[in-house]
C-alpha cells in the first residue's frame, strides 16, 4: 500500500483533471477529453512471463454489478482454458480493496493487461500506480475523470444516451418545464453524472435520442437551463444502486412528493436511473403506502423510468410478474433503458483483441454501446439478466 500510495502522490502531481465527455453521442474512436493530443496505444509487451490478464470488478452478490461480475469470471475462465494467457477475476467491495489489488497485480511482475470496473473514485490511486508502471489498463463502465486519458481504452454503455432516452420518453408522455419530477441516482460518480447531461442535452435541443427500435428523435419543445435545475435541485437522492436505498427515501417523502404533484398539475415522473432503484419504489408502493397516499396516486399521470435490463422488471412490464397489476395500476406506464451487463465480456474481448495485436484506438479513446428503450410493446423480444 505504501508503494501505491508514493506512486499515486507522485503521479498526481502532474495528472490534470479532465472534464466530464459532456456530449450525448460519442464517437467509438473518440478521444477523451485532454488539452493535449492523444498518443497512439503501445503495442503490449508480452514478454518476460507477463501473460496474465487481471480483471478487477465488484464482489458477485445481487444486481447489474452481480451479473457483470459473473459474466466476468466466465470469461476469465474462458480464456485461461485457451491456453496462451492466464486470466484471473479479481473481486472487491470497494474502490480501496481494488487499490490494494493493483498494488498486488504490481508486485506479481506478470501482469500483460488490467481490466477494470472501478467500484467508487478512490480506485484512482490504483489506476495511476498502473500508469505510473506502464501496467496498460481499460477502464470499464464507472470512468474516473482524473485517468481516463490515461487508459488504453474506456468502455461503457452509452450514458448519455441513456439519459436522452429517458428525457425523450418523459417528454413524450407529457413531461413539461414545472411538472413534479423525482431523480434517483445510484450515485455520484460518471455513469450518472452522464446519465444527468444525457437527460438536460436532449431537453436543450442540442443532442437527438437515437436507436434502432425506436428511430431518431430531436425535441421540438426545449427546456431552459433553469428549468432543467428545478429538475435536479428538487427531489433527488443517491440510492446507491439499491432498492432498499429507494425505498427508504420514497418511504420518507412520498406522502409529500404526491401532494405536491396533485396540487400541482397531477403528473409524477420519476427518473430512476437504474432497475433496483424502480423496485424500491414498486416494493414502497406495495408494503408501505398509505391508502390515501395511493387513491391520490392512482388518479394522478405517473410515469417512471428505469435503465438496467433485469429479467424481473420486464416480467412486470410483460405482465407476468406478482407485481405487474400494482404497476399497472399506478404507474401509467413504464420502461427500462436496455444496458445489459454482459458488455462486461465484450470489453475483456475487446482486451485480448489488444494483446494480439489487433488494435486502433488511441490512448485515452472511448468506446461507448449502444443502449435502447424497452418498455411492454417490446419487452417480449429481449431477455434480461437474473437480478436478486
């Protein structure tokens, strides 16, 4: 740890911090953000016993991160099968715990690649400490502004469009500048962050919405910057990505998140940026409610979103599942942004594709996939992933 953490202080010393990506549709190739030319990517030395491909990410226990971490360790064991490299999963409940691996991925002298899906920001010392020893990394999914130039590669789902997709579909079903709207954020860091300028781009006019199930859309009906801060500065809380964590913050405000709706106009729309997070509402509504409460829901517009892809959510959008009728009752309609964690073995792919050789991205480039909406017209056509 004293080895990462020297590296990381020295390192810092010259790392500027890079500004979120700031637009909706990123190019595949793209450069990240930086005041100074990317570098093209080094060819990997695989060399001196260094055949070891580290795939850090979090501890297999429930959720989107359970299933990327599952479908992570199959792959590890895929290509260790192969023969040419061994790869190993390295699993943590936190951003120090992966610190603590990079300084034992340091140590061991073999490592060829680090893949990584960095738990929280305090990975950063981690990432620099891989830099600092020409260790090449990808980062996964969560992109720590201070190291993305640095990367050989950052992939992820494409955020931003996950947030223009939700605006789109709001706006569609009658989300205007004023309405009550509730913003569930699983947490601070870049996917959410980039989910939030995804949503406020569309809105502005100056990014389309775009996938192939549901075609090209630009709004005709722009939003100030100032209404789109009433939005953020209202009913939001970070959930940590967990249903319990919304259900504890709807369970203190609902009565008063109704009220204000119903007085209002009688419209509710909740952003909720990720599938755990609609069943904490779902679970509150449920368990929780008062009767009132939930006649005032009932004859109110209501709204809400979701961004995941777990199997238990479209079976309630399919109407299969023990609680598709309490949905269907007080929610007017939902959907879920398609952002499936199998990507997770796309970018270990797109890992090895760089140790053979068959590389075109420049260091600090990233790649982002495309996301699209799912709702009950289409839900039929896609499986999800088994979450709880």
């Amino acid at each position: 740890m004293k080895k990462i953490l020297a590296l990381a202080l020295a390192l810092s010393m010259s790392l500027a911090l890079v500004a979120c990506g700031g637009g909706g549709d990123k190019p595949a190739n793209s450069s990240a953000g930086s005041d100074k030319p990317a570098t093209s990517t080094p060819a990997p030395a695989v060399k001196d016993g260094k055949n070891t491909v580290y795939v850090l990410g979090p501890t297999p226990d429930h959720g989107w991160t359970a299933q990327a971490g599952a479908y992570a360790e199959a792959k590890c064991k895929e290509i260790t099968d192969a023969g040419t490299y061994t790869a190993k999963y390295m699993s943590a409940s936190s951003g120090e715990e992966q610190v603590d691996h990079c300084n034992t991925i340091i140590a061991n002298g073999d490592a060829a690649l680090v893949i990584m899906m960095a738990l929280d920001d305090s990975a950063q010392a981690g990432q620099e400490a891989l830099y600092a020893e020409s260790i090449p990394f990808i980062s996964f999914d969560r992109i720590i502004e201070a190291t993305e130039k640095y990367a050989i590669l950052n992939a992820s789902g494409d955020n931003w469009q996950c947030g223009a997709g939700i605006a789109y579909w709001l706006q569609k079903n009658g989300m205007q500048p004023g309405d009550t709207v509730v913003v569930l954020y699983g947490d601070n860091g870049t996917v959410c962050s980039r989910r939030q300028e995804g949503f406020e781009q569309f809105l502005r006019g100056e990014i389309e919405y775009q996938d192939k199930q549901t075609g090209n859309y630009k709004t005709t009906e722009t939003w100030t910057q100032e209404q789109l801060d009433a939005v953020f500065n209202g009913y939001t809380v970070v959930c940590n990505w967990s249903a319990d964590g919304a259900y504890q913050y709807i369970e203190q405000k609902f009565d008063e998140i109704v009220a204000a709706a119903k007085a209002n106009n009688g419209k509710l729309y909740i952003y909720s940026m990720d599938d755990e997070m609609t069943f904490g509402v779902l679970n509150y509504l449920e368990a929780g409610a008062s009767a009132a409460t939930l006649a005032d829901l009932e004859a109110m517009d209501v709204y809400i979103s979701a961004i995941g892809g777990m199997q238990e959510l479209y079976n309630v959008m399919a109407g299969s599942d023990d609680q598709s009728d309490l949905a269907k009752q007080y929610f007017d309609d939902m959907m879920s942004m398609y952002f499936s964690p199998k990507m997770m073995q796309d970018v270990i792919d797109t890992g090895m594709k760089y140790l053979a050789g068959d590389w075109s991205y420049e260091v600090g480039s990233g790649e982002y996939q495309p996301v699209w909406i799912v709702d009950a017209t289409n839900v039929s056509q896609f499986e999800g992933f088994q979450g709880h």
